[in-house]
C-alpha cells in the first residue's frame, strides 16, 4: 500500500515520534510511506534524512484551502491508496483532502482531551482504551473506533552492556547513586512542577533527577526557576532535548510520570521494555502500561504529598525496583511491541480501504 501520513507540526513529542517510527515500519515491511507537513519541523527534518517522499504544506489554521488541494492532488499524483491524519489538525486535513482525492482516510487520536475534526475519517485509531472512551464520549461511532496501543521496538536489546556505566559516567551520577528520570516536553500536562514539589519533601534522601526535554523553551524556565527556589538545582540535571532517550532509562533506577493529561506516553513504553520501575499519575492510558504494586506505583495528579511516598517506598529498596522492573518488562512484551502495533495498523488500513 501506498500511505500519506499528515501531521502539522515543528516539534518532537510522542505524536511525531509515533508518526516517524510507523512509516520506518511501514517501509520496512514492503509498504511506501509519504509525508505531508511542515518539511522545517522536526519530523520532516527526520523524514528527509531517511530519504522518505513528501510535501511541503504548511497547514495554517484549519482553513488553509491551498494546503487541502495540494494535498488531494499531491495523493492523487502518486497513486496514494490511504491518507492517514495525526493529532486534530492533521485528522482535519486528510479527512479534506481525502473526500476531494476520493480516497479512504485513517485518523489517529493521541489524546483523551481534544475530539475534534475526527469526523470524515473512515476509521479512527486510538491510541489507548482511555482514548477510545473519550471519543465514545464524544459522539464518534464506536464501529469506527479501534484501538491500537503504540508499540515500540525492544530499546534492551540494541542496548550495548556497558551503557549504564557509560552514561552515569558521562553524566557525573555516582554508580551507587539513585538516579531517578524524567523524558517528557516540559509542560504543564506533564506535571514537572508536581515532581519538584515531591523530590523537595525527600530532600534528606540520596537521589538525582535527570530531566530530558528542551528547558529554553514552553515552561523550562519556570521549571528552572522552582528548582532553585526549592534549594534542588544542584540535584537536578537539565540536560535538554535529546535523541539518546534509552541510554538515559539505562542509566536510571526509576522513570517518573506525574502527568496531568496522558493518552498513552512512548516514554513509559520505553521505560517498560527497558526494565524500568515507574511511578506515575493515575489518568488516561497510564493505568493501561503501569500496574499498580507490581511495575510501579500510581498516584493522584496534583499531588506532591502522594508523590513524594510513592517515590520513597523505592528509591530505598533495589530489590524492589529490581522486581517491579522486571513486571514492566513482562507487560511490555505482552502486548506494547513494535510487531503488534504495525499488524494491527496495517488491520485498520486495510479496513478502511474496503480489503
């Protein structure tokens, strides 16, 4: 099949992400992938490297009619057979382009908080049972919906053995220091100001918090600035955007998640497949990847108090972390791999296109 996959973004956060790792997929198995978006965005960047087809669109607003054209016909020239949308906008724009082209189109929905302009789509793809109630909620038909968790490749594997030590190494972390992580866009549905709050309760224990993610932009200066308003910036590593995520979970005892709002985070796949314990809010699809008292602990948003126990019933206890970690890596394998998720997308595919 031949697949346009359309995402209006200049970023990298789990959709884009998604987004790159399915069209690899796609053309790893036989199929031909395309993008249409913004080619100065990060995906685009990404997607020109690895020598993928596109279009540049700029997809302004949701009133961008030269976009829509250029898309249906930029479809229709390469004999595209499905356009698939992300996140609203890009739902919005195929679902356009795709009635004006006369082709099936595919949305999928990476949030439990935005349903609109998922209407033309042929079928809607969740991202998490806690994405499909909501769009239930919504008025969407649930003969439309499926639901695909995300699924990512095993990180343990292609892991090289002296990686922890390297990366503590390079970071300065001590080998017996607990080393705690945060991999996430610093937002605030991601809840750093609720970690900050937590760790300063646990100022008389040993830990480090690595925090991943660009901390010039969105709330990175709030962030660094509570940080050293609470006495904690000689204990917390801002170390910006990077590409080198499971290198970071290899180095670090615990991965922590205190999200306001979560769909469905590649984050805590990751950190599953890695063999990492987890401690998380309980909302949106989180409670679908983390097991409560056996990968991790879960807690209420908002709640630094709850927080900060859950953090120190672990960081403690080795043999703890050890056997919670080894709970996430069973789930993991039982149903968040890369094989089941592009089986099932490609089930939806096909689908749509009346196969």
């Amino acid at each position: 099949m031949k697949i346009v996959t359309v995402l209006r973004s200049l970023k990298s956060g789990g959709a884009e992400r998604h987004a790159l790792q399915l069209m690899r997929g796609l053309r790893e198995r036989g199929h031909e992938a395309f993008y249409a978006g913004p080619m100065a965005g990060w995906l685009g960047q990404q997607l020109r490297a690895d020598g993928f087809d596109g279009i540049d669109l700029p997809l302004v607003g949701i009133y961008d009619l030269p976009s829509t054209v250029r898309l249906a016909l930029y479809a229709r020239r390469i004999g595209a057979d499905l356009i698939h949308g992300h996140l609203t906008r890009g739902a919005w724009y195929a679902g356009l382009a795709a009635k004006l082209a006369r082709l099936p189109n595919v949305a999928t929905a990476h949030s439990d908080n935005a349903g609109k302009h998922f209407g033309r789509a042929d079928r809607i793809i969740a991202v998490s049972q806690a994405v499909a109630d909501f769009l239930e909620r919504s008025g969407y038909d649930p003969a439309r919906i499926r639901m695909v968790h995300h699924g990512i490749a095993d990180l343990a594997a292609a892991l090289p053995a002296d990686v922890r030590a390297a990366t503590r190494r390079e970071l300065g972390v001590a080998d017996d220091e607990p080393c705690l992580l945060m991999a996430a866009r610093i937002v605030s549905a991601k809840g750093h100001d609720t970690a900050l709050a937590a760790l300063a309760r646990l100022r008389e224990r040993r830990w480090t918090l690595l925090l991943a993610g660009d901390h010039h932009g969105d709330l990175g200066p709030q962030v660094q600035a509570q940080a050293r308003e609470l006495g904690l910036e000689g204990r917390i590593r801002f170390l910006g955007h990077r590409e080198d995520v499971p290198a970071l979970l290899a180095a670090s005892d615990l991965l922590l998640a205190p999200s306001r709002r979560e769909a469905l985070s590649l984050t805590l796949l990751e950190a599953s497949a890695c063999s990492l314990p987890i401690v998380a809010s309980y909302v949106g699809g989180i409670g679908e990847v983390v097991e409560e008292g056996g990968s991790g602990h879960l807690v209420p948003p908002d709640d630094p108090v709850a927080l900060a126990a859950a953090i120190d019933d672990l960081l403690g206890d080795p043999a703890r972390r050890a056997a919670f970690g080894a709970r996430a890596r069973q789930i993991f394998e039982g149903g968040f791999t890369e094989d089941a998720m592009f089986e099932r997308t490609i089930a939806v595919y096909r689908e749509a296109c009346g196969r």
